[in-house]
C-alpha cells in the first residue's frame, strides 16, 4: 500500500477494489501460503458441509416418510424410529462440530489476513512464520468481538421475526398492513446490512488495536460514519458472489438437477475456486476499508508506530498503540 495516508481518504468502490488487488499481487506467495495453510480448508469444509448436511438430512426425511406408512408398535416402527433419533443425533452432531470448525478458520484467517495486509501498509518485513505465530495470539480478542456481534445479530433477528410475525397474523389480510410488513422486511434487512459491515470492521479493529467486544463495535460504528455508501456496496457486491456460489453448487452438485457428472464435478472445482478467491479478496477488502476510514476521519496511524504494535503483538506483549500517535487529527 504505497499511498500516502492522506490520499487513503479519497480512494472510491474502484479505488479499494484497485488498492486491494494491488497488495495481494505484491504478495502472492504471501498471500498463497495463507490460502493453502487457511482459506482452502475453510473453503472445503463450507462446500463439504453443504454436500454431507443434504445426505444426512435426506435420509431423515425418507425414514420419516417410511414411519408414516409403518404400522405404529410393530417392530419395524421401532426399529425405524431408533434408527431415525440416531440419524438425528449425527446430523446435530456434525453441524456442531461444523460450525466450531467453521469458527476457528475463519477467525484464524481473519487474523491472519488483517496482520499481513498492515504489515504491508507499514512496509514492514513480513513472512509466512511469523504470520502464523502471530495468528493464534491474536484470534481470542477476535473471538470476544466475534461473540458480542453474534449476541447483537441473534437479538435483532429474534426481535425482527417476533414483530413481522405478528403483524402477518394480525395484518396479512389489510392493504395498510401488508405496506407495514414490506417497509418492515426493508427496514430489517437494511439494519441487518448495516450490523454485518460494522461486525466485519470491528473485526479489523480488534486485531490492529487494543480494544475487542463492544468497544471495538463502537470503534466500527464510529468509523464507518461517511464510507458507509462504499461499504454497503462491497457488502452487497461481495455478499451477492458468496450467495451465487452458494446457490450453484447447491443446485447442480448437491441437488443433482444436472444428470451430467462432468458437469457437476466442473462446477464443484470452480464453485471451489471462485470461493476461496472471494474470501481472501472479502478479507483483504475490509482491511482496506478500515485504513480508509482512518484516513477519512484524518485518524493518521504512524507507521513506525504501527510497526513496533505489530512486532510487539508477534512478540506476545500486545501493547496497545500510544493514543497520540495512533489517532491523531490532522486539521487540530
């Protein structure tokens, strides 16, 4: 990232996209370590996970639609419905452990990303070692705030749906009431749009500097004030790409809508390829975005300054940046 810091606050949707290609070519190698080591795994267990949930969920509803026509406390009932509860407990099972894996890497590869991407902006050395001493030291502060956005997101939907909910029961039927719900979902769904972008900020904040959880949040909220516009438009850009992946492999390799295995398995490499390409991009873009918005709001990081954060985190002494030097105004 060879722009001056000042210049930072002017780069546009095209400008990020532009910086952003810029630091992973710098850095191929780099960057193709910590795919291979991070990015692919996780990538592989998202599309694994969408295969190996459909089997398992498949053979619960044909065992269930065999129930129905099985005659109640025969013997083969019994058998079908122990086979069934197990099937279940497998199924539960495996998302478990989906999901806490799932966690793992992409808290792991976050770190991992946001720490080369600043380590680029300082200029400073970096190799794929000391990334990954530096990944584990800091992924648990990524993990507070990874908990506390959970806990805000999973309230916010709960409420959302309680509402529309019971406005569909009550409303459905009424012209005014169908408006209500429709400017309701838009509502939600551009609070959800705005929660997600400061969650994902405030990942990059937890990991470049001394705060985590709420205040890290905080920081995002505050941060993202007058990039907002650019930074809905990478979250639905990017959002949009990681949706149509999902929905193609899903339809032509998991869903079998295409009889043609060659086709199937070409879809599955590239639905493969384009994903794990999307979320080093997607990591590497919202790290981007935070040094913009520094830039934005005139919060200059010295790079020197950063540089010796950056060590002392690899060091394991994670010693937060002076408030002088890491977010000084430029027009006081």
């Amino acid at each position: 990232m060879d722009r001056a810091q000042e210049e930072l606050q002017f780069l546009g949707f095209f400008g990020i996209f532009r910086e952003s290609f810029k630091i992973i070519f710098s850095r191929k190698k780099l960057f193709s370590q910590i795919t291979l080591a991070l990015i692919l795994p996780l990538t592989f267990i998202y599309l694994a996970h969408i295969q190996i949930s459909d089997l398992l969920y498949s053979k619960i509803i044909d065992h269930n639609q065999a129930l129905n026509y099985t005659q109640k406390n025969s013997t083969n009932y019994e058998k079908l419905s122990h086979h069934i509860s197990a099937e279940r407990a497998y199924f539960w099972l495996f998302e478990i452990a989906y999901f806490t894996i799932l966690l793992i890497l992409s808290l792991l590869s976050t770190s991992a990303v946001v720490y080369t991407v600043a380590c680029i902006f300082t200029a400073k050395e970096i190799t794929f070692k000391k990334v990954m001493n530096v990944v584990p030291k800091v992924w648990k502060r990524l993990m507070v705030t990874f908990l506390w956005s959970f806990a805000i997101l999973f309230v916010y939907n709960i409420v959302a749906i309680v509402i529309i909910f019971l406005l569909a029961v009550f409303f459905l039927n009424s012209v005014i009431g169908i408006v209500i719900i429709i400017i309701l979902v838009i509502l939600y769904l551009m609070g959800f749009v705005y929660i997600s972008i400061v969650w994902q900020l405030a990942s990059v904040v937890s990991v470049l500097e001394a705060i985590r959880g709420i205040q890290a949040m905080k920081k995002s909220k505050t941060l993202i004030k007058g990039k907002m516009g650019v930074a809905v438009a990478f979250f639905i850009l990017l959002y949009t790409c990681f949706v149509g992946i999902d929905l193609v492999f899903g339809y032509i390799v998991v869903g079998e809508n295409v009889p043609d295995i060659a086709i199937r398995i070409v879809v599955g490499i590239l639905s493969f390829l384009f994903l794990f390409k999307l979320i080093l991009i997607a990591l590497v873009v919202q790290t981007v975005v935070y040094f913009v918005c520094k830039s934005y709001h005139h919060q200059t990081i010295d790079k020197s300054a950063l540089a010796d954060h950056l060590e002392a985190v690899y060091l394991g002494d994670y010693v937060p940046l002076r408030k002088d030097v890491q977010l000084s105004d430029t027009h006081a």
